[in-house]
C-alpha cells in the first residue's frame, strides 16, 4: 500500500482561503486537494517530483471543492504539486512512502 504525508511546504494552515490544502486517503490511494479560493475556476494541476520533472499533470473546467488525485504508481519521494487558476499559482510539498 501507499501512503503520503505532508513534509514541508507553503500549503497554508487550515481555514485559510487563499491556501493550497492536502488530505491523505490512503484508502483511496491518493490524496484530496483543496483550495476554496479557486473553487469553481478553470485550474490545472501540476506535480513534479523532487528533481523537477513532471510526473503527472491535469487540467479541470471548474475545480471541486475537494479534488482527488491518485498516488498510485508513484516511487517514494518527495513531490511538489501546484495548482494554477485565476492568474496565480499555489504550492505544496508531498511525501510519498511506499
């Protein structure tokens, strides 16, 4: 099985409208992103592992309240998503344990 966690990054704290938020669902093999501000905005997500390549990239019409992406196929390491909408563009670190 996989799991993710969190290691550092400028995820924000919860509560936080303008904040990139990551919810692990190990059941799901995945992870649930959230960013409020951008609800409903045309987004693209993009993760790139520790080195800078893209390894997974998605763009979504309009961005859910909580948006799942598989973690599924990922090596262990650390990974850096970011999501661009609106003109901006926010970022997380993520940690995958196989």
């Amino acid at each position: 099985s996989i799991q993710v966690g969190i290691a550092e990054g400028s995820n924000g704290l919860k509560g936080d409208k303008k904040a990139l938020l990551i919810e692990f669902s190990p059941e799901r093999k995945g992870i649930l992103l959230k960013a409020e501000e951008f609800v409903g905005h045309p987004a693209e997500i993009t993760l790139y592992a520790e080195n800078g390549k893209m390894v997974k990239s998605l763009s979504v019409p309009g961005l859910p309240d909580e948006l799942f992406i598989s973690t599924a196929g990922l090596k262990r390491g650390i990974y850096f998503v970011r999501l661009s909408a609106k003109g901006r563009s926010l970022s997380a670190k993520l940690a995958v344990f196989n």
